[in-house]
C-alpha cells in the first residue's frame, strides 16, 4: 500500500467526519411518551496490513466501516428497558469481493421487585457474514443469538441468584457446526466485608449439535467459588477459581476434566487513571479437525488515562494460548493495542487507534502463524 493513498484514506476520513459533525449542535434527545429515542452513527477508516491472516503472501487494504444505529430506552424508577439495533456496513477498497455488513439487535431489562428482589431479561442477536481467511477456511454467514434470564434475591448478609442461558449457533453452509448451548446457573453469597461478597456458583450446561451423526453432544457441570465486590479502596473485581467436568456423547473423543479460573481486578490509581488485570483459564468447543474442543488460558493488561475533560488514552496487552489434545496444535496468539479518544462534544468523539495481533502455531501440516497491524481512524456521533 502505497504511502499517496495511506495518507488519502486519512484524509477522506477527516473530510466526511467534519462534514457530518461540524454544523450539529447540541439538539438533545428524541422523546415519544416516556421513551427516549437516540439514533446514532460510527465512522470507522481502518488499514490492516493481513486481511486474510496467512502466514506469507500478505494482502494489505483499506475498509470503511460505516455503523448506523438507534436505541430505546424506557425508564423506570423500578428499573430499566433498552433495545438497541445497530449495523456494521464493511466497504474493502481494493477486494470488494470481501464486502460485508452484519446486524445487532440487543435488548435488556432490568427490575427491581420490592426490596430484595430483581430480575433480569436479556437478548442479544447477531447475523454476520464474512469473508474467507486462514481461520475461516470459506465466506460463511452465520445467526447466534444468545438469551439470557435471571432472577436474584439479596438479604441482609446472603444472597441467592438463579438463572438460564440459551446459546445459539446457526451457520450457512458449515452446517455440522450447527448447535445449540443451554446451562442453569446458582450463584449463593454471603457478605464478608460491607462491600465484598465471598461467592459460590454451580452450573450445569448441555451442548447439542443439529447433525447428530457427528456424535459431538455434551453436557458438564462446573463448580467455582471466590469473591467479589470491593477488596481496598482502590480496588474491586472478581475472583472465581474451580473445576469443570465435561462428558462427550461420542466415548472415542476424549473428556474434559480441569480448573477453570475467572479473574478481573481494576485498581483506580486516581480519579483519572485505571488498570485492569484479567485472567480467564477454561475449555471452548472448537471447530477444528477432529477436535471437540480446546483448552485455553487469556490474560490481559488494560491501561486507560484521562487527559483533562475529553481526551482518553488507553494501552493494552493481551496474551492468548489455545491447546488441542486431539490434534498436534498448540497456539500462542499476542495482542497489542494502543489509543487515544478525544471527546469534541458529550454526543461527538473522535480517535485513533493502533492494535497488532501475532499467532504463532505448531500445526504442521498447515502454517497457521500470522501477524496483522491494524490502525484506524473513528468518530462518532449521537443525537
């Protein structure tokens, strides 16, 4: 990519951005009885120097990612209601064959019922379609909608939640992954500082697939136990380690038995800066080969500073490695990312951003490794 049309893509961006937010003002929201309307539009310049993730032969391009969006919200002094419809409009500026667009459509309630009680509703739908890369070995298109419902009592000291998710995968043309999650989960607490609660949860989850042949159906249950809430005055988060024992349908493939950790700490230095630290370490079913699934350990680092009152620097690192016990694949994937967002007006911001990604695998047979730099160029506007 030459350096002429590195520096026409950030021009262009400008442009259109300045176009669009320079004559609005501040016009407040849109209101129809009780409900709040608020329509919204990202702009997104982004370069990526691997867009299909091999290993040689890099292809590098522009995509401009335009994302017109509406929410509703409805308050209530018991609680609150949001749907939120949102696109993703993906234009590549030399392989147009890779042209895409996805859709979002989420929705959340949250009430308060008397004094201990709440409930919870949640659903999120998402229908993608995106091209081929080394991960994906064909454009496939793809629905997964996943609904959420919980309901919770809090005493004085204890607490008890009890809740059901629903996971659903839908793929056009790979149809053997075709599947669909369901898990109860318990959580049991108990209150051991004034705002931290020692935490024990229990959960039972099915996975079944549309194409029984493939005999890939299971079911597991998981135990985790920890605490969350505020440890000092600078510090909170959640802390859950345990075990997990999956069984497979299919007594040829192996079983997953092992500890799972979930882990987020932010410290709050000051009013203007934080850090995150997050450890996740747990199972996922996996769509490669012969293998029903695989192990993985992530940890992560995320830096965020607030330079007066609207410029936000942020840095992070990630690290991310993935095991298949049925396949001689182990990898190490790497994420770095870097940016700064300045707030132009409480409904217009604007930014850039830097992120590196680099996986290093040990399958042989295929070379899976690849590095990709990203940079990108955002606004946004609200109205």
């Amino acid at each position: 990519m030459s350096k002429k049309m590195f520096f026409r893509a950030i021009l262009s961006f400008f442009v259109i951005f300045l176009l669009i937010a320079g004559p609005l003002h501040a016009v407040g929201n849109i209101h129809y009885g009780q409900i709040q309307i608020d329509p919204y539009f990202n702009l997104r310049q982004e370069y990526r120097s691997n867009i299909y993730l091999t290993a040689d032969n890099e292809t590098d391009d522009f995509i401009t990612f335009f994302t017109p969006g509406v929410r509703f919200y409805l308050p209530n002094p018991n609680g609150d209601a949001e749907l939120d419809y949102h696109a993703d409009l993906l234009s590549y500026w030399d392989d147009d064959k890779n042209n895409t667009q996805r859709q979002f459509l989420n929705f959340k309630g949250d009430w308060q019922i008397g004094k201990q009680y709440n409930f919870l509703l949640e659903d999120m739908f998402e229908s993608t379609d995106d091209p081929a890369t080394s991960e994906l070995t064909s454009r496939e298109s793809r629905i997964r909608n996943r609904f959420n419902t919980a309901f919770s009592w809090q005493g004085r000291r204890t607490g008890v939640e009890g809740g059901f998710t629903s996971i659903r995968d839908d793929y056009e043309l790979s149809n053997q992954l075709d599947r669909i999650e369901n898990f109860f989960t318990v959580i049991g607490s108990y209150r051991i500082f004034p705002k931290t609660n020692g935490i024990i949860q229990y959960r039972y989850g099915e996975i079944k697939y549309d194409e029984k042949t493939l005999k890939r159906d299971s079911s597991y249950h998981e135990v985790t136990a920890g605490a969350s809430g505020t440890f000092s005055p600078r510090v909170t988060g959640e802390l859950r380690a345990g075990f997990q024992w999956r069984d497979y349908e299919d007594i040829l493939k192996k079983d997953f038995n092992g500890a799972v950790i979930y882990a987020s700490i932010t410290h709050q230095l000051n009013p203007r800066v934080q850090t995150t630290v997050a450890l996740e370490k747990g199972v996922q079913e996996a769509t490669f080969a012969a293998s029903n699934y695989y192990n993985y350990i992530r940890f992560g680092l995320n830096y965020r500073h607030m330079m007066g009152r609207k410029q936000i620097l942020k840095a992070g690192i990630g690290y991310e490695r993935d095991d298949f016990p049925q396949a001689t694949r182990a990898d190490n994937i790497w994420d770095l990312i870097l940016g700064w967002d300045y707030n132009i007006q409480p409904w217009i911001t604007t930014g850039i951003g830097y992120r590196f990604r680099n996986r290093e695998s040990s399958f042989v047979p295929v070379d899976y490794d690849y590095a990709d730099h990203i940079i990108d160029l955002h606004g946004n506007l609200a109205f």
